[in-house]
C-alpha cells in the first residue's frame, strides 16, 4: 500500500504535511465563495433548478476537479465551476441564445470531451497557438468586465434605461426617487466589495468569503429598518441537508442525457443548420475559455509559489490540463458548467503549498462543504453580487500587456475586451477578436502569417454570425 509520502513526495519537496493542510484550507477559504455565487447564478434559470441542486453539483465537481489535480499532476491547485464561463452558461447560452438548462450542459459536455481528447493528443498546443495573442491575453479581462457587470446588475446598481439603455440606480431617498428598500441591498454590496478591498490589502486570507459574510449580516441587520422584511421569513426553511441532495438527484445529476439532447424548442424557431452552427461555436467558445484560463493559471500561481521546472514550465502540465477536462465533463453530468483552476489556489502556495496534498485537504473541504447549503442559502444576492464585481475586478490585469499603441494588436484586443459585456455574450467577444485580426492580418498584406487554424476558428464565428443572426 503506497505512502502519503511516495504518492506526493511532501518531504522532498521541501514541505511538511502540517504545511500542506495549512495551504489547503487556506485555498478553501478564498474560494468557497463560487458554492454560494455559482449557485445563486444558476438558480435563475426557468425549467426547475434550485440553488440546493446547483450547490452540490458545484461542490461534487470542485471536490473531483481539485482531488483529481493532486493525484494527477501533484500540484497544490484546487478547481471548481470557471466564473466568466458559469455566466456564459447561464446568461448568454440560455437566456441569450434560448437553449434550456439541460441543453446548455450538452454543451460543456462536449467541452469536456473536446478538452481530453485536445489534450491526449497534444493538438491543446496547435489550437492555443493559433488563438493571436492580443486576443488570447484579453480573454480574461473580457471575462472580467462581464461578470463586474453582471454584479452590478444583480445588486440592482446599474439598471436599464429606454434612453440611453444602462443607467445608474437612484440613491435620492430624500427626492422620493427611490425607496429604502430598493437602496438597501445596493449599499450592503458596496460595503461588501469594500471589506472585500481592504481584506485584501491587508493580505488577510479569504477576503472574498468574509466580504460576503460581514455583507449578509449586514443585510440582515438593516433588514430591521425595512417594513415586513422578516413576515414569513422562515415559511420555506429547510435546515436538513440531505435535502439539498435530493434535489440534485431530481434536478441536476444526468440530466445532460435525460433531457439534453431533446433540443425541439430550440428547433421550432431555428433551423438544424442554426443549431449546428450554434453548438460548433459556443462549445468551441467554452473550450477556448477553459482552456486559456486555466493555463493562465497554472502559470500564474506556480510562478508565485516559485513551483515552475527550470525550464520555466508548469510541472506535469498535461496531466494538470487532463484533470481539469475530465473535471468539465463530470461537472456536466453533475449539472453545472465548465470546472476550471482557480487562481485563488496562490494563496494557498503562498502559505507553503507545494504538492498535490494541499490539494487533498481543499477538495476534502468541499466534500464536507455539500452539507452545509442550508446555512449558504441564507446569503442575499446583494452579497454574492459583491464577489462578481471584484473578481471581475481581478480579471483586469492581463490587459497590461497589450501594446495598445500598436494597431494590429488594439484593434482586436478592444473589440474582444469590449464586446463581451456590450453585447452579453462572451462567445462574440472572441469573435469579433479573431475575425477583425483576420481582416486586419489580409488588408495589410500579412495574410501569410495567420495560421492555418485561425482562418478556420474565424471562418466558424463569421458563419455564426451569418447563420444564426
């Protein structure tokens, strides 16, 4: 029977496992926030899917997905549902393009295929190559600035307007403009993003999970200033956690095969050709998220923890890129979209992490996680929507390495930065992104240096385009 020790060599790694456990728990507290967000996010959509579904469903996944990268590539990382593609899935998949929950996981299902199969073969090298760079770099930030919006949004900061289609919402409590209740759970949100703010600053550990907790008992608090906020308050609790179970098992679990591949609502206002240019596009978009992301991040926090091979690569990358596809396809089956690596997972390597037993104690955590839902769905949206803007927030960073006075490389990374929270879609932000590189690459006479795969990811998006606008 194989040893702790000879299965992530703690000790030769220069670590201890007291070390390691510190590390994992510590990865857990800065990103526990995704069971509460994650599932809030889902529970919007119509056809029958509660938070308590979604919740487990994200903390099977995450629970997977991160064990998985431990085992795998013996890395101190931790996954879970992707934010930016969590969004896409429920935002733009569903309520923008009209597919059904169940539909919609059909597709991160042949992500996940898609990504092992990328992955087992080493093709993941030639389609991430012929991404340009000025688009690959500016995906996150796209990402980033789409989900902000989506916070501001849910806190009910930034509300439509018929003139000049987004405005920001009335704080005149004095004019009547607006009324208490309405300006309530906007104040808790910026009070949460700023705790989140100074938290982190002050490099203090899970700065995300406190914002959200000092947010909620805010809301609370003032809950007592607002007329019959607490009448009935209690009605529909429901403290057993096996409950939460039962409707992952009725809700979400399977329901990829049971119900996915019935796409006939889709299909009595669209054409198959639609359909089939819909699914080829947005699944291609999903992959590409993915897999940007988390190879962003294993570089990025390996690079932290000073963990990288001499030769400045990610140890057992490819192992790490396997987890993480085998991790999007049970999170399909599971019902809940794309399984990513998690940044967060740097403070973790921050605390000493090195191995793949920091991992363990992190996915561990989420396995007990699952019984608390109860006690997570007591936080207000107005609370959640806090952890969105700043990680949106977060996500900006890329942006710094674009040339922004070189044209060729502006041009599309605006238009991939841009279009993503415009036109609610982040499958048009990459789009826009590669084609207008395209363009730019023939009209001024560097048509022979785009490669051949992306003509062919262009040529898919200009037919998305053509085919189902």
């Amino acid at each position: 029977m194989l040893s702790t020790e000879k299965i992530f060599h703690v000790k030769e790694a220069g670590s201890t496992f007291k070390t390691e456990a510190l590390a994992g728990i510590t990865t857990f507290m800065t990103m526990a926030y995704i069971l509460m967000v994650n599932s809030r996010m889902f529970a919007e959509l119509p056809g029958g899917v509660s938070y308590n579904a979604i919740y487990i469903a994200t903390a099977i996944s995450a629970c997977i997905g991160t064990v998985l990268i431990g085992l795998l590539a013996n890395l101190p990382m931790a996954q879970a549902s992707a934010m930016g593609s969590n969004a896409f899935f429920v935002y733009t998949v569903c309520f923008g393009f009209g597919l059904s929950y169940a539909n919609a996981l059909v597709l991160v299902l042949i992500d996940g295929i898609l990504f092992i199969l990328l992955t087992v073969t080493g093709l993941r090298k030639k389609i991430f190559e012929a991404i340009p760079t000025s688009v690959r770099v500016t995906i996150p930030a796209g990402v980033g600035l789409f989900i902000a919006f989506i916070g501001l949004k849910d806190s009910g900061i930034v509300v439509a307007d018929p003139s000049t289609y987004v405005s920001l919402a009335s704080f005149n409590l004095l004019s009547g403009n607006a009324a208490w209740k309405d300006i309530m759970p906007m104040l808790v949100t910026l009070f949460a993003l700023t705790v989140i703010a100074v938290l982190t600053c002050r490099q203090v550990k899970g700065a995300v999970l406190w914002g959200i907790v000092g947010g909620t008992m805010l809301y609370y608090l003032l809950g007592f200033t607002v007329s019959g906020f607490y009448e009935g308050f209690a009605d529909n609790m429901n403290f057993n956690p096996f409950a939460a179970f039962v409707d992952f098992g009725t809700q979400a679990f399977g329901r990829v095969f049971t119900e996915g591949f019935d796409f006939s609502h889709y299909l009595t206002d669209h054409s198959k050709m639609e359909l089939a240019v819909l699914i080829a596009t947005t699944a291609l978009a999903f992959c590409l998220v993915d897999m940007f992301d988390t190879i962003g991040t294993l570089y990025g926090a390996c690079a932290r923890g000073n963990i990288l091979t001499k030769e400045g690569e990610v140890p057992n990358m490819d192992k790490a890129m396997l987890a993480d596809a085998i991790a999007t396809t049970c999170g399909a089956v599971c019902g809940t979209s794309t399984v990513s690596s998690y940044v967060e997972a740097s403070t973790g390597i921050a605390e000493g992490g090195k191995t793949g037993m920091a991992a363990m104690v992190t996915g561990a955590l989420f396995f007990v996680s699952m019984f608390l839902s109860p006690i997570t769905m007591l936080v207000p949206g107005c609370a959640t929507a806090a952890a969105l803007i700043y990680v949106g927030i977060m996500m900006m960073n890329c942006t710094r390495s674009i040339d922004w006075l070189k044209t060729e490389d502006a041009v599309p990374a605006f238009l991939t930065l841009a279009m993503m929270p415009l036109t609610y879609n982040i499958s048009y932000g990459i789009a826009f992104g590669m084609i207008s590189h395209v363009l730019i690459s023939v009209f001024t006479g560097k048509a022979g240096n785009v490669k051949a795969g992306t003509w062919v990811i262009a040529a898919l998006f200009a037919v998305m385009f053509f085919v189902t606008h």
